[in-house]
C-alpha cells in the first residue's frame, strides 16, 4: 500500500507529465519529419510523393501512443532521458504509419486524421497528367509503396538509434516477433470479416494479436529492453501491458462506430460494412432479441449499408446493453492493468506517465 506522502507525489509528478507530454510529442515529430525530409535527396524526385505522403499523415495528428509507451518503458526500466529512446519511440511510430496506410487500402476506408486516405489522395496524382491507367488503381499501387516505404525507414531509424550493439539486437529481436504477430492478427481479423462471425474468444485474441500486443505490450518491452530493464521489470511492463493492450483495441472498436467523425476523422460505418468482427459486435448478437439479431446479422457485412440501417445497428448495440457492457469491460481492463503498478516500485514519473497512459489509451474520443 502507498502512504499519503507518496500518494501526494504521484500527484504533482503526473500534473508535470501532463505538461510535458506535448513536449514528448513534439520531440517525437521533429525526429520523425527530420528523418523523412533528408530522405529526399537519397531517392529520385519522382519519388518524393511517397515521402510527401508518410510526412502528410504524421502531420495530421495522433497522439503517439506508440512511442510514448516505448519512452515510459525505457524511463521504468532505468532509461535516462535521451535522444536514443526518442529515435527508436518515432521508428515505431513510423511502422505504425506504415500500418495505416495498408489498413485503409484492405479496408477501403476513405477517410484518415481527417483527410484523404493515402489511396484516394494519391490517386490525385494522375489528374492534369495524360496517361492510360486507371486512377484508382494507381493510387491503391502508389499508397502500397508508400507504406512499404515507411516499413523499410522504420527499420533504418530503428537500426541507427545509437543504443550499444547488445541491447540493439534484443530490441530488433522484440521489434520482429511484434511484427509478426500484428500480421498475424491482421489477417485473422480479415478472415473473420470474410466469414462473417466470430465468438469473443476469438476476436479477444485477434484484438491481443492485432493490436494489443502492437500498440502496448511490446512497445513498453522494447523500451525496457533498451535500458537494459531488468527480467522483474519487463515482467511488471508485461502484467501492465497486456489489460491494457486489451482495453484499447476494444475502445478502439467502439470508436469506430460510435466515434464522432468531425473528431476522429474516419467514417464510422466502415467497420459496420466492412463487417469487422469485435467484442461489441459478439455481445450485441448474445444480447439482443432474435429480431434485432437477424437486422444485425443482415446488415453488418453489407458493403451497401446505409445510414438509417447503420443507425439502426447502433440502436440495437444500445439498446440491448452491448454498448454499456462492452465499455464496462473496457474499464475493468483499464484497471486491471493500474493495479500491476500498485506495488511494482516503478520510479514515480515513470508510474504517473504509464498510468496517464493507461486513461488515454482506454478513454477514447478520437
């Protein structure tokens, strides 16, 4: 049990996070663009759009998750401040970069941080050009690119961070698996969407794969790895990590259909015609009636779905308690994960910062 005193400094240490996390952002973003801007002369002009391109989504936003849980992670194990952990936090964020762009082409999502998804914007590129091809398709070829780009640069920023070799080679060792599995869990979630129907179980375990693993779990390892964390820390970063890895996917589902476009800048009915199969969806289909279960089911997966259809499955997510116990879940996990810091001796900032983190990424608005 924490004594007041400590309770009072855990206090005034997360009000100068929340001061400093701008700050973290900023760091991570000159890095980031730094990075992008003096590729430009180690490939051909003609190529620039695909820079352009990974440059135009990090400058839209996001609140760098990703490489903020990396940084805390590097700061619970011992890490001291410094520009190594902010090379290696803006690589995973590069990856993620990466990852949206593909995303939104499986998805055919139209919408990114409020503009043009790379595929459609890019597809832009052909206009006022004579050619004789088709703009979609070039712009679907051309966002591929530009995703693999950023897949590969990721890498370099990763590989040239300046940690010593030993501890390089167990962070590039974590960033892999990290990778494969967020493969892995991409391509189950497609195949479940394609079948149309999943128990929570196994979109539970899609989400820990897809996402969870991707966006918390390993992101904290490989920063604790980079300090050279001990196993005992890596272990609480574990207990921490996998709750809450959890919790934000399934927020994240719940976003992306209840979310306010103006503020998340996607369209909130994709994921109802795409039919994306989620814990929300599961518990919808256990709790609603039979007849609203059927409008469900004839309804999610339809690529023709319509507003007032879509807002009719909101209704029936509502309505049958599927929302509320699906949030209710969110919230356990969110707290299941605070509590492994309760009595993990973290360093206070690194604990204000990693439980600050915890209500971010588990209270979602956008």
């Amino acid at each position: 049990m924490r004594d007041a005193g400590s309770g009072r400094r855990a206090h005034w240490v997360l009000v100068a996070n929340l001061e400093s996390t701008d700050a973290l952002r900023h760091r991570i973003d000159d890095v980031l663009l730094g990075f992008l801007r003096a590729e430009h002369d180690a490939v051909e002009a003609e190529v620039h759009p695909l820079l352009h391109e990974l440059e135009a989504i990090i400058g839209a936003g996001g609140k760098r998750l990703r490489p903020r849980f990396c940084y805390w992670g590097f700061r619970a194990a011992g890490g001291v401040d410094s520009p190594e952990i902010i090379k290696a936090g803006a690589a995973l964020e590069l990856l993620h970069t990466f990852a949206l762009i593909f995303d939104d082409v499986m998805d055919a999502s139209p919408l990114r941080r409020k503009r043009h998804a790379s595929f459609r914007g890019l597809s832009e590129l052909s206009g006022g050009v004579p050619h004789r091809g088709d703009p979609g398709r070039f712009g679907t070829s051309a966002a591929l690119l530009s995703g693999l780009l950023g897949f590969v640069l990721a890498d370099r920023l990763l590989w040239t961070s300046g940690f010593a070799p030993d501890r390089l080679s167990a962070m590039t060792e974590r960033y892999d698996r990290m990778r494969s599995r967020a493969i892995a869990g991409q391509y189950l979630d497609v195949l479940a969407a394609h079948r149309g129907e999943a128990d929570e179980p196994t979109v539970r375990r899609i989400g820990a794969l897809k996402s969870g693993s991707y966006s918390v779990v390993d992101p904290l390892a490989i920063g604790a790895l980079a300090a050279g964390g001990a196993p005992s820390v890596l272990k609480t970063l574990d207990v921490f990590g996998r709750p809450l890895g959890e919790a934000f996917q399934i927020a994240d589902d719940i976003l992306g259909v209840f979310g306010d476009p103006a503020k998340t800048g996607k369209d909130r009915d994709g994921d109802l015609r795409e039919g994306k199969q989620t814990v929300l969806l599961t518990r919808t289909r256990t709790l609603a009636s039979a007849d609203d279960r059927a409008f469900v089911d004839a309804h999610v997966g339809n690529k023709d779905l319509d507003e007032d259809a879509a807002e009719r499955v909101r209704d029936v997510m509502r309505s049958s308690g599927a929302l509320d116990e699906t949030r209710a879940l969110v919230e356990s996990l969110k707290d299941e994960a605070v509590r492994a810091l309760d009595s993990a001796g973290i360093q206070a900032d690194a604990d204000a910062a990693l439980r600050q983190l915890a209500v971010e990424a588990a209270v979602r608005d956008a």
